[in-house]
C-alpha cells in the first residue's frame, strides 16, 4: 500500500521546482492584498480558492467515510485494501486541507453534500460482490469529478499554497482513479486500461500490473 | 484543528443518520460553471494591465527556466543545409536533455514501467507549458508583431507574455509560397509578408479573383480572445483584432502557439503549434483533434469559435465574424487549398528517392523509414507522409500523469492527427505542441515511443531522409 507521504515524495521528484503559480489577474478579488505588484500576499483568496476548499473538503471526507463502509463491507480483499489506501490517503490530505482553509478563514462545511449521503445510503443497502462493484463505480466517479476539480484550482485559484496543494493531491487522485478502474476491470474480468499495447503493437513487453 | 476533528465526526454521523433514498441523477452537483466556461474579468481593466505588466518579467524567466532545463537551446544549424527560401538554416542536434545517469541508447533499452518509475524520462519529451497557462491564447512571435506593425500599423504584442522561443528555432520568416496552380512559377512571395496592405499588388495576375478575395478575408483582421475591444484583451489598445494569417504566415506557419480548444479545464488544455498549410489541399481531417473533415468546416469554425478557444459564447460577445458559407468560406477554402508544399527534387510520383539523385545517407535513411523505423505505416509516401488518421502514441507509459509543470498539467496526449512529413525541414518546432525542436528530437522521440532500438547511423540517416522530403 502506497501512503500519501510516499506519493508526494514521487511526485516531488518530477515536479517543477521553486517557481510558484501565476494566475490571471483578471480573476484576481478585487480587494485582494498584494506581497509585490501582481503577487497576490498568502491565504488572500478569491472565490474560486474558497469553493475549491469546501468542494474539495466534502469528496475529502466523503473518502474517508465511504472508505470505512467499505473497509467493513467490502467482498474482495483487495476492495478493502483500496478503501484502506483512501482512509489513509484522504485523511492526510483532508488535514492538509484544513489547516490551510483555517489559515485563509475560509469557513468548511461539516456535513456531507445530499450527493454523497445518497451515494452512502445507497451502498448501506448492498452486500458482497454487488457492494465492490457500485463502491468501485462511485469511486470512479467521485476521482474524476475531483481531478477535474484539481485542475481548476490549479489555474482559476489565487492562494498559492491551495493551489499547490491541488498540484500536489492531483497526481495521487489520478492513481486513485486509475488502481479504482483496474479493480473494476478485474472483477469484471476485462484487461486493465493502462498497460494495453501501444496502436502500434511494437516494442517492449509489459509486465502484468500488480495490483497495489 | 480540533474543532475540525470535531466536524469529521459531525461529517460521519451525518452519514449514518442520513436515510434519504434520493436518485442520484437529480441531485448530483455540476463542477464550478468556469471549469468549463470562460469567467468574466472581476476588475477594471488598468488594474489587470497593471498586474499583468508585474508579473511578465517572472512569467517569462520562469519559461525560460523550463525551456533551458529541458532543452538545448543553443544555436546551432546544420551545416549546408536551408529551409526552403534559402533564408533560414535548419537547426540540428538533438536538444532534448536527458535525465542525469542515462544515455540514449541505455534508454531505449529499458521498459516504460522502468522508465516511468524511476522518473527517467527525459522531461522535453512531456506536453510543452504555454508561457502562461492560466491565461493561455495566443502568441505571436515577434518578427510578425514588428512586420505587422510596420505594414498596418496593427498591434499584437500582449502586456502580459512575450513569445518564448529563440528566433533559431522557428521556421524562416517570411516563409516563401508555392502555388498547385502555378508550379513553373516558384515561391511567389517576393519576400514579403502577405498582408492587408500588399496582397493585391503581390497577387494581381498570379491568382483567380475567386481565390484573391478569400485571401483578402483571411488577411482580415476580426477581433477574439486576446485581441478584441472589451476589458477582456491583453493587448494595450482596443485592438482590431488578428487574421487567419497571422499565424499561418504566408499560409506556412511562423511557430504562433495557443492553447487548444478541445479540452477543459484551462490547466490541461495543452499548447498548439501553428501548422503550415501547405499541402492542406490533400488531408482529409484537421486540427490535432477536431478531426473536422472539410478545410471549409475548419476555416468557418476558427472564427465562430474566437481562433482555438472552443468557446463561442465569450466570442459572440467579443464579435464574431460569421463568414457566409458559400460567399466566403468556400473562397477561403479555395485559396487555401491551392498552397502547395516546397519542391522536393529528390522525390518521385509515388513519394519515393530518385536513385540517381539521392545520397548513400538518404537512401539508407529511407530503408529504416519503410524497414525498421516502420515510419512508413503511419506517414505512408504515397498520400503526403501522412494517413489521414489519428494515433495514440500513448507517451503516459513512460511517466506519472498529472504533475504541473509552470500551471500546466501533463496529461496524456491522446489520439493526435499524424502529421505530413513533406518539406518538414522548414517547419520547427515540431509536434502538435512544438515540444521537440530539432527533427534528430523526433527521431530520438519515436525511437523511444516505438520500441525501435535504432542505431545511431540508422537515426542519422533517418535526419537526412527527411531533410530531403
């Protein structure tokens, strides 16, 4: 299993040092401070920063509690040892999350959004093999609207340091999403989307994907 | 903190008392409405300018950093041998820098898996940064800023970025033109840069009046994103706007990048590199993902769209032209269409070397081509080196996707059009994005990418085929 401090330290490796974010400035809050001209000064948000934060917050959380249900639920193992890998790793970034939304003042929501007590409510109500599939399926769904919502902090956002918490949680979202797709595929029997063979069929040899 | 452990807790019991049997479709949120559509300005425009102008210097140093930690980008030409007009050296050498520890040749030896895991990838392979992500658009490069200034008197230098690429590596300017319907002829640009201004003085008598007055609308200023009336531009005056052949400039391409249409949000939109138009007259599908199927189609759609933002909404309220389809777009279309590429002397009817006239490199550079390089299965010579098809090369094996590169998310590229390889010397840099900026990239790119394991006298030879092409 992959903790998130292991991710990070990956990602670190390949990521693009010391420069920070440059937004557009005519997206910039009008009453924004500024540390040097066009700089805006830290945990000075705009709007986009501040729905990012509680967006980002409820799927946060939404993980982890999704994560426990399944953590006791779940059919295969290796579904519980997914969900193990979301309590970890979502439970990591969600502190991350507050401690920079309370240096910001941004106020986050306490109680899931009705998407997500549905999703719940829905899983209560399933067992075994049909439980892994609709988890799986939510999770697939839940990292893509996340990493879709990543991105757009990553460009429309103005506090630097949410801004590279969304380049930094991007990476590991996208291999969430990716381990909760294999999974699928494998308890649907079909080949796992990322190691197919390029169009053109030449060269290496893939090894088959472990599964993490 | 620990009033936020408290609502975790909070967060969790509200799960459980939650029994609300709800369908999921009706309430499931949408993402932020700007994660598609392109927001409003929230300040006056002098305080954007203002900003704006801050920030160059670091918007620029900061590219610059990418570009030099990625790539050679020093200038050095092959020896003897020009872009088409004569005007330009081509540049050689492979300038794409590898990861410390590994060679070439160690490389290719190794799987993707090893390659991606132990981050070995050399970074100028990855989808290349705009210079400024967040606000993306377009960017023209100066020698067409400064021409076009001269000839119009027309602005397009943004306040806000500069063009990155040195002047070495972007193709000759002004590049010349070849017509299908006046072979016998040559380039007829007179070494000018087409424009507004000297079209007709240039073109009187060499083109029909049908083709003169497409040219006249692609020459056309019309307003869009960047270079409009509204708050919402980065150029210092209310501008009139850019034309078609801006950045197709003498219907070749003077390297002008923008952020692709196709994809939102703006961070994974990748950067496009102009392509020439030369030879357009033979593709049966455009754009590096559109796949739109006329030339007609494509010409309509750049100006509905505000040229390459996918958006017409924020163009309608910048000012759309709405060329009439059988009026106007069909001559657009025409006189595009008659843009041939440069001579290949070296090449016979069926797109291969003429013996007699070929090198012993050339020759041999064009057996790997259509042997081991298997190049000839996408950039098949008979129609124009290219297949009219889309290819994913699915570069993402070797790499962990969704790093930010300078705002910009490295996602992977997806199916891409194949592009022609004729007269390909004259079009630096190279790919959808320009990411590689010598074609000895190309061949180390596709190398790599196609599991070739080519040698070094197989990949030199492979540079001067092409150079003849």
């Amino acid at each position: 299993m992959r903790s998130l401090a292991q991710g990070l330290a990956v990602a670190t490796l390949f990521a693009s040092p010391a420069f920070a974010q440059i937004g557009n400035p005519a997206g910039t809050e009008p009453d924004t401070r500024q540390s040097a001209p066009g700089i805006p000064a830290p945990h000075q948000t705009n709007a986009q920063d501040q729905l990012f934060a509680q967006q980002a917050v409820i799927g946060g959380m939404a993980e982890v509690a999704l994560g426990k249900l399944a953590d006791r639920k779940a059919h295969n193992r290796a579904v519980a040892e997914f969900a193990g890998v979301m309590i970890q790793d979502h439970g990591k970034a969600n502190e991350k999350l507050a401690s920079l939304a309370g240096s910001a003042r941004i106020p986050l929501p306490n109680e899931p959004d009705a998407e997500h007590k549905a999703v719940h409510a829905r899983l209560e109500r399933l067992s075994g093999a049909q439980f892994d599939v609709a988890y799986l399926e939510a999770q697939v769904q839940d990292h893509q609207k996340t990493a879709q919502l990543l991105q757009w902090e990553i460009n429309s956002g103005q506090d630097a340091q949410l801004q590279r918490f969304a380049s930094e949680t991007l990476p590991i979202v996208l291999r969430h999403l990716r381990m909760a797709q294999d999974l699928a595929s494998q308890i649907a029997g079909q080949t796992p989307r990322e190691l197919a063979p390029a169009t053109t069929g030449m060269g290496h040899q893939d090894q088959p994907r472990r599964t993490r | 903190m620990s009033q936020f452990l408290k609502a975790i807790g909070l967060f969790a019991a509200a799960f459980v008392s939650s029994v609300a049997v709800l369908s999921l479709a009706a309430i499931s949120d949408p993402l932020p409405p700007d994660t598609t559509y392109r927001p409003l300005p929230t300040r006056p425009f002098s305080a954007v300018k203002a900003d704006d102008e801050a920030q160059k210097q670091q918007v620029m140093q900061r590219q610059a950093s990418l570009l030099n930690r990625r790539y050679d980008m020093s200038d050095r030409p092959i020896a003897g041998v020009m872009m088409s007009g004569g005007r330009k050296a081509v540049p050689g050498g492979v300038r794409v820098k590898l990861q410390s520890g590994t060679t070439w040749e160690n490389l290719a030896e190794m799987s993707p898996d090893e390659i991606r895991q132990r981050s070995l990838l050399p970074e100028g392979f990855l989808p290349l940064p705009h210079v400024k992500q967040a606000t993306g658009g377009q960017v023209i490069p100066d020698r067409q800023i400064d021409d076009i200034r001269r000839q119009e008197a027309r602005d397009l230098r943004r306040f806000d970025v500069n063009f990155d690429l040195p002047d070495h590596l972007t193709p000759e300017f002004p590049p010349p033109i070849f017509l299908t319907t006046q072979p016998h002829l040559g380039d007829v640009s007179r070494g000018q840069l087409l424009t507004i201004k000297n079209f007709y003085e240039v073109m009187n008598g060499i083109i029909t009046p049908v083709q003169m007055e497409g040219l006249r609308l692609l020459l056309t200023p019309f307003p869009q994103e960047e270079f409009n009336q509204t708050e919402d531009r980065k150029v210092a005056e209310q501008s009139t706007g850019i034309t078609c052949l801006d950045c197709h400039a003498n219907f070749h391409t003077n390297a002008a990048f923008h952020l692709t249409p196709d994809v939102r949000p703006q961070a994974a939109r990748f950067r496009l590199d102009s392509t020439s138009l030369r030879g357009v007259f033979n593709q049966q599908i455009h754009g590096s993902k559109r796949s739109l199927r006329s030339i007609e189609d494509f010409t309509e759609f750049e100006q509905r769209t505000a040229y390459f933002n996918g958006d017409h909404v924020s163009a309608t309220r910048k000012g759309v032209h709405l060329p009439d389809r059988t009026n106007q777009v069909a001559m657009m279309a025409q006189m595009q269409n008659i843009i041939d590429f440069p001579p290949a002397p070296k090449l016979d009817a069926f797109g291969r070397l003429d013996r007699a006239r070929a090198t012993e490199q050339e020759l041999a550079g064009e057996q790997v081509f259509f042997g081991k390089g298997r190049c000839n299965e996408c950039h098949v010579a008979q129609t124009s080196f290219m297949d009219n098809n889309m290819h994913d090369l699915k570069l993402e094996r070797f790499y962990q996707v969704g790093h930010t590169f300078n705002d910009f998310v490295t996602l992977p590229d997806g199916p891409i059009k194949t592009f022609t390889l004729r007269g390909i010397k004259d079009s630096p840099p190279y790919l959808h994005d320009g990411r590689l900026m010598t074609l000895a990239d190309t061949v180390e790119f596709f190398n790599l990418v196609l599991g070739l394991r080519l040698t070094q006298p197989e990949k030199e030879a492979l540079v001067a085929y092409m150079l003849a092409l």
